[in-house]
C-alpha cells in the first residue's frame, strides 16, 4: 500500500489547538502518494491564509490509521 496523506484545513477555535469549529465547512486540499507533495500542498494552502491566526491546514497520515502498528 502507498503511504497515502490527507491535507484540510479550517478555522480552529485556538491556533494551537486541531479544534476544527466548522467541519462541514473544510477545505479539503486532497489525498497525496507521499509526504512530500502532501507537504507542499499543505505549505500553499498555509501560505495563503498565512495572515489569519484562527486558520489552520494539517497533514493527516492516512496510512497510519489505515495499518496501525500493534
């Protein structure tokens, strides 16, 4: 199985927290082969919303939660 990786973001209720305060409205950037084009999708997508603190992209390992280590 590749190493799969998701890139979303959304407004978050504090910046140092993953407390998404709207799901369903997510921006959803997409699901990446390898880390390293997951990691530049989500560098942009910061990038661009680089002057609002209560923004925030993350890089979900999806193949973590598909084939977790016993």
């Amino acid at each position: 199985m590749s190493k799969l990786h998701l890139v979303f973001g959304g407004r978050v209720s504090d910046p140092q927290t993953a407390d998404f305060i709207e799901p369903d409205r997510l921006d959803v950037v997409g699901i990446f082969p390898d880390y390293a084009s997951a990691e530049a999708a989500w560098r942009a997508s910061a990038q661009r919303t680089v002057d609002d603190a209560t923004m925030k992209y993350v890089v979900v390992h999806l193949h973590r939660l598909l084939e977790p280590r016993p």
